[in-house]
C-alpha cells in the first residue's frame, strides 16, 4: 500500500482491491495532479474509464471487478452471472463483468469495457447487505438468472445449483420470488422449488420426478437416499427402501472406461444389499420416458408394490400393459 496516500485513501483503496475512482481520489485528499503523475510514470495504471490500480502489475480478478463498479458509479452492483462467481455458483469466472444499475440512473445508455449493464428498480433491496464487491443476494441472483435463462431446463439448474451446494434453500428462494411483481415461469419455477425441497437437486431428479414417477403413478421414491455398506456410506439417487429399488440417473453420455467399472461395482454392491438398480440418462427421461416408466413400475411389482400405475396423457403409453 502506498505510504505516501492520506489515512482515509489507503483504508479505501485496502477494501476496493486497489482500485479507485478519480472523484474518490479528489474526497480523500489525494491530489488530481498526483493520481495523473502516478499513472504517467507507470505507478498506477488505468482500468476504466476515471478508475485506475494503485500499482502496476496484473490486477487481480476482484480489483477489476471493483474497477467495473466504480465506473458504473453509486449503486451498482455484481449481479446476474458476476454474482453467481462470487456466490460460488460457478466455477470459473465468464468472460464479461455483470452489473446491475438503478434504473432511473443517467445516462440512459452507459457503455463500459468489459461489462454487461443491466437496470433494476428494485437494487436496493436485492442487494446484498454486507458483501464487498457490492453484490446481489444469492436468492436474487438465481432468480435473475432465471429471468435471462435460454430455456426452463436451465432456469431449474440454477436452483439446483444454489440449494445443492448449500448457498440457500427453497424457502428463501420462494420468499424472494414473492416480492416481485413480475417472475417469468413463476408457477413452474414454485413447483420446482418444491421438488427441490424434496430433494431432486438436478435436472435428471426433477425430469424423473415429473415425467416418469408422477405422471405415472409410481410412488415416490427418498432423494439422495443414504445407505451403510461394508466399504461406507453410499448416497442413491433415488430409492424404493421398501421394495428394494433404485433408480440411479447418470446425465454423461459415454463414461471413461473406470467410472463404468465404478457403477458397475455400485450396483453390484447394491445387489448384495437386496436393492436391484435400474439406470437411466437423459434419452430414457426424454422421449422414452413412458418406457422407463413400465420398467421401475414393473420391477416395483415383481418386489411387492401392490399398485397400481397408470398411462401418462401421451399416445400409446405402454404402462398399463406393463403393471396389468
């Protein structure tokens, strides 16, 4: 940290990552002639637009991330899939920043390097309270995030990925959906927060859950079911404890050559313990789903399930014959 920065300007530049602002500079007693000479003599560097490093080298990722903030002014916040980095929801930072501005800020059109700028009347209150970088709340960043999904199977993994790696839960989800006015697929996106209650924390789970077990009338089976084996604790994605049935889902089209030996020994080890296993990927939850259907219903038969199931609204849809 520079020793020859007043009090106020090294504490700030301390939380900011090292960067700051040119008007932040002039507040906390820098000089505007000194900032100039820093950055002329390459002491300091220029990140955005009035924002500069106080030093020379590579910035770090949360330096220009502060950078993006400063130049967006007041208010601005991390938001969208920026929020989502640092919320550890994913797993490499994207390429752009995101940011979120007061929609009535001006200029109507603020363009920075780097940066996706969106407008949100509601800021203030979906912003995080103590985060630094400023930073929308988890709840909030799902739901945003949802608002700009491709499609629905993408909205749900953000919620699976928020609950599954313990960010938030259902319930405060749904509490910030609530307060918004307008929530694309907002009965879709309640059932699901449901479903992930219940524990279907992928897309695989809800797609089981809502194109094989429900519509057809299968019980429903423990999510993420723990069981003791000889070798430790093993997690079954989804099992039938009392008729001895799992239904395992495996979302990778082609595994290396030790994973299958991997669910080979599961399974096997499964066996040994009374629990016979039916495995099923994307293809057999998609359009042969009724199929993957008549086989849990009828493997559920054959182990005491007394029934019964029962066809799916589609045409031709073969469970009735299977559990009759």
């Amino acid at each position: 940290m520079p020793i020859d920065m007043p009090p106020q300007a090294r504490d700030l530049l301390a939380i900011q990552g090292k960067a700051i602002a040119r008007y932040q500079g002039a507040e906390s007693g820098i000089d505007p002639r000194s900032m100039r000479s820093k950055v002329n003599g390459a002491r300091w560097q220029r990140l955005q637009r009035g924002v500069y490093a106080a030093f020379s080298g590579d910035p770090a990722r949360e330096t220009m991330l502060w950078a993006a903030l400063l130049r967006a002014g007041p208010d601005a916040v991390l938001s969208h899939q920026t929020a989502a980095e640092r919320h550890g929801l994913l797993d490499a930072p994207a390429a752009l920043i995101t940011i979120t501005v007061p929609a009535s800020k001006r200029p109507a059109r603020v363009k920075i390097r780097g940066v996706i700028i969106h407008r949100s009347d509601a800021i203030l209150r979906t912003r995080h309270p103590a985060m630094l970088p400023p930073c929308t709340r988890v709840e909030d960043t799902v739901l945003d995030l949802i608002q700009i999904a491709p499609d629905f199977d993408d909205a749900y993994g953000w919620i699976c990925r928020a609950i599954g790696r313990r960010r938030t839960t259902a319930g405060r989800i749904r509490l910030a959906m609530d307060s918004r006015k307008k929530m694309r697929w907002r009965r879709e996106i309640a059932a699901a927060l449901s479903d992930a209650d219940d524990g279907a924390l992928s897309l695989l789970e809800y797609r089981y859950v809502r194109r094989v077990e429900r519509p057809h009338g299968l019980p429903a089976a423990s999510r993420q079911a723990r069981i003791r084996q000889r070798t430790g604790n093993r997690y079954l994605d989804n099992l039938y404890e009392v008729y001895g049935v799992c239904v395992e889902l495996d979302g990778t089209a082609a595994h290396p050559e030790d994973e299958q030996w991997r669910d080979k020994r599961r399974d096997n080890a499964s066996l040994v313990s009374g629990i016979v296993t039916l495995r099923f990927g994307f293809p057999e939850l998609g359009d042969h789903r009724c199929e993957s259907a008549a086989y849990v219903a009828a493997v559920l038969r054959q182990r005491g399930w007394p029934g019964p199931a029962h066809p799916c609204p589609r045409p031709g849809c073969p469970v009735a014959g299977a559990t009759s």
